[in-house]
C-alpha cells in the first residue's frame, strides 16, 4: 500500500502507515477524537478479517517482532516497485507511437523478457484496462511482440485485448462483433449514433459531398459486406475498398466498423476518409463534410520501415 499515489486529479495520502493500531486508537482517545467503525471489518468470512483477527495474533504470539519484520519487509518491496516503475515510464518514453495505447513493436523486441513483462504490466495498467495474469503477458511477448511482421495475432482477457498490425502494438478494450446487417437512416443536420462512434456532418463551401446529390439532406448509414468499391476524389478509377483500407493503414479490427454512406444506391464517402469523386462538391458549391468520431482511433500510425 503506498503512502503517496495520485488520485484522479489529485493526491491520497496514507501518513499513518507506519503506526500500529494500538499507537493510533491511543492518540484518537487522547484528544477526543471520534471515528466511524467500519461493521464489515468484523465479518470473519473475509479473508482479510479471518487473518487479521484470527491468524495474525498467534503469529504475533510466537514472533512478537513479525509486525515491523514484515513492515520493513513491504517497504522493501514497495521500493522495488517504484524503481520497476520508473524503468516502466523510461522505457515509454521511446516505445509509444502518436497515442498511448500504440508501440513500437521492433524496439519491444529487443527488450529481455522480464524487463519487457514489466513494461507490459505498467503499460496496460496505466492506460486503465484490467490486468492480465502472468500465463497472458507470457502470450503477448510470444505471440503478439515477438510474431512476424505479417501476422495479426491477438491476446483478449476480460474486456481488453492486446493486437499487432504491421510495427504497432495496439491495447484498448475490445470492440464488440461486427453488424454488418446494421443500417440507419441520417439526417445530416443532427449526428448519428453508431454502434462504434458518431457520425456528424457540417455544411461547408467547397469540399465534402454536394448537397444536391443528397435527397433532403439525408444518407443512409451501412456498414461493410465485402466487395464495395469507390472512386476516391481525385483519382481516375474506382478502388477495391479492401485495398484502400490497406493502404491507408486501417487496423483490420476497425475495418467492419468504417461507416459507409449511400445516396441512395450509391456509395457516397467512407465516413472521415474519402468521398467518391461522383459526388464531390466543387469549388463554389456546398457540400457536407462529415466526420467520425473514432477515425482516429482507427488508422494505424505510419512508421517508416
């Protein structure tokens, strides 16, 4: 337990750590002080009650020095545990790739393992997400970290899950299955919800979709089945939307999550990346350029090679 640690946007402070129950229920009664007593400390069903009560005096019996033995001892390792952080944060510093839930898988691979399981365990513990056993970390370092370069392997426990793509090693909580039967109807002067992020539009001069190729302001909201094709603004020829999102590096996980956006029977822009050539505004003519929440989230960063 530390005596110092941060707490959403400040402090917790312990200063009584070091003090013995018997050296704390004296100064309270010395100076009048009132405490509220806490009716589960008394239930032996817990563990931590059954040890503390019925356990722990007998030991205290037979060690009568076991109490500051075993408190240096967990300051020991509470020292230890500050330096492998600090080791956590310094190797950080050089792993991270434009966000904090992305590394740099070729200098992960040349960390050692132990040094590398620490880095894992601080990592994931900072970014919030439940935290694996050690049969798990020992699957990310085998399967994820040192995988090849083409692989896409994958470690979930719980809600999170750790993935690779190319040189990024990516951690966050784990999208749900993909819908592809899911659709909506939007109408672009409010956002739209979707099962992954929120859609919104803005009507803007020059750039988006033309407003005169949308019936009464209105797209339809599909997601992925397999061989949609689009002529991105300013190129000559229709692309395999597949091969679009390998080249703009589009995590394979995100890719059934990519709004697409019809008008009418025509795919219109794939939402926060491209709008199709057919239907993009000109210069001096409104459009609705429309954004994603989760783009961002969704694009691998560029790493040269």
């Amino acid at each position: 337990m530390p005596r110092f640690q941060r707490f959403h946007e400040g402090w917790q402070a312990r200063p009584l750590l070091e003090f013995l129950k018997p050296q704390i229920l004296a100064c309270a009664e010395r100076n009048g002080l009132n405490w509220v007593e806490d009716h589960s400390n008394t239930d032996e069903q817990l563990d931590r009650n059954f040890l503390r009560r019925q356990i722990w005096p007998k030991l205290q019996e037979h060690w009568p020095g076991a109490t500051r033995t075993l408190a240096r001892a967990a300051a020991h390792q509470a020292e230890a545990a500050a330096l492998l952080a600090y080791l956590a944060r310094e190797d950080l510093r050089t792993l991270r790739l434009e966000r904090n839930n992305i590394l740099d898988n070729r200098r992960l691979q040349a960390i050692d393992r132990p040094r590398l399981a620490n880095l894992l365990r601080y990592w994931l513990g900072d970014l919030g997400l439940s935290l694996p056993n050690s049969a798990k970390i020992r699957q990310i370092i085998e399967t994820v970290v040192h995988s090849s370069y083409a692989a896409s392997p994958c470690v979930n426990w719980g809600d999170a899950e750790v993935r690779r793509y190319r040189y990024a090693v990516y951690a966050a909580v784990g999208l749900p299955p993909p819908v592809p039967e899911w659709t909506t109807e939007w109408n672009l002067h409010g956002g739209c919800d979707t099962p992954v992020g929120m859609l919104k539009a803005e009507l803007v001069q020059g750039r988006g979709i033309r407003r005169d190729a949308i019936a009464h302001d209105c797209l339809q909201v599909r997601y992925r089945k397999g061989g949609e094709r689009v002529r991105p603004e300013g190129d000559a020829h229709h692309r395999d939307l597949r091969k679009l999102f390998q080249q703009r590096g589009i995590f394979p996980w995100y890719r059934s999550w990519v709004p697409l956006l019809y008008a009418g029977d025509r795919l219109a822009a794939v939402a926060g990346l491209w709008t199709s050539g057919e239907v993009a505004a000109g210069k001096n003519e409104p459009g609705w350029a429309i954004s994603w929440s989760s783009q961002a989230e969704a694009i691998a960063p560029m790493v040269s090679q």
